[in-house]
C-alpha cells in the first residue's frame, strides 16, 4: 500500500546518499587506496587530510562491524518500496568539510578527542551528552561545524514541511535538532507531525 502523503527525511545530503545506496560491505580497500582516493578529492590540501581521516575512522568502524548510515539506507529503501516521498535535509558534505578545515588544530584536536570517546558500543543518548559536551570544551569550533550548524540547517528544512514527516536522523542530531524544535513550539502552530528515529551511530560525516 503506497503512502505519498508521508515525507520520509533522512540526514543525508545528496553525495552522501550516492555513496551510501551504493556501498556493501564488500566495499573495504586499503589505507594506500583511502590515501589516494582522498588526495584525488577536490579542494585544497587540508581538505583532503580531512577527507582521508574521516576515511579511516570509517574504515575502523566497519571493522569493528558498525557501519554508520546503514540506517539511512533501509529507510530509503523501504520509503521507495511504501511508496513515500523522499528527501535529504542534511548539509551538502563538501560545506561541512570547507568548515572543518578553517577550524584551528583540527587533527590534534580530532585525535584527543577520538581517544576520549572510542568505545562506540556505550553509544546512548546520554554517552552522546557526555561526550559532546567534552568535545565543545576541547574545540567549540569543531563542535559547532560538525554538530551545531548541521542540527540547524536539518531543524529548517523539517520546519519548512507540511503534513506528515517521518524524519531518520543520526543519534548526535537528536537533543539539537529537538531543542531546535521546542524553542520553535512556543511561536509557531504549526501543523507539522513529525516522528523522528534515531540512527545508532555517534556520527554520520
């Protein structure tokens, strides 16, 4: 039975989407192949060490069998097999990577703060609070690129919906997106509903 009146929104941007509907878990390749593939990227120099970095932190959790995004990919799937209408509310990825690079001690900043929170099988809700709150201390701007103006840009485009929206969305995003979401209550009658479901990654760029 389709449903066309539902709005499926999940925390993708388009690139990130191709990557994601065509990736399997046969997909793994080298660190030499990471290396080259991100220096073939475009953009400037610190643009592809970023690349290359969030490479290998995906890599090392797919060894550890967690693959971030996995959810979003079901829930694309099962949109187009229900027949629900689509859509990617996320930040376009190249955007998110230009903010990272300007952040100030980026890698060493990256690396304290990946040894801080490596154990992603305690990853809650209130494991995510704890740690997010480290993070802003040890780098607000890398927080506030990373986290921040992302929960914004996703609170917008949910905002901009009428009707019935089914939103998949990453566990980082959820206390902002929702905090987002109340302040806007208090002004707003808005028609919206909206349900959201948690992803059961930390992160998903």
């Amino acid at each position: 039975e389709q449903i066309c009146n539902v709005y499926l929104q999940v925390e993708l941007c388009k690139k990130r989407a191709m990557g994601i509907m065509d990736w399997t878990p046969e997909d793994e390749i080298s660190l030499y192949m990471l290396f080259r593939r991100s220096m073939e990227a475009a953009g400037g120099l610190c643009m592809k060490f970023v690349i290359f970095i969030q490479s290998c932190e995906e890599r090392r959790l797919h060894a550890n069998g967690i693959f971030p995004g996995l959810e979003f990919k079901v829930a694309i799937e099962e949109s187009s097999r229900v027949g629900a209408r689509c859509f990617y509310i996320d930040q376009d990825m190249d955007v998110t990577l230009q903010q990272l690079c300007k952040v100030s001690s980026f890698y060493w900043r990256w690396d304290a703060y990946r040894t801080r929170v490596r154990d992603e099988a305690k990853c809650t809700r209130s494991f995510l609070q704890e740690t997010h709150s480290f993070q802003k201390k040890l780098s607000p701007e890398f927080f506030e690129a990373m986290i921040e103006d992302r929960d914004k840009f996703m609170f917008t485009n949910l905002r901009s919906f009428q009707g019935k929206v089914i939103a998949v969305v990453g566990l980082a995003h959820m206390d902002g997106i929702e905090r987002l979401w109340k302040r806007a209550e208090e002004d707003d009658n808005s028609s919206v509903c909206i349900t959201v479901i948690e992803g059961c990654h930390g992160h998903s760029e």
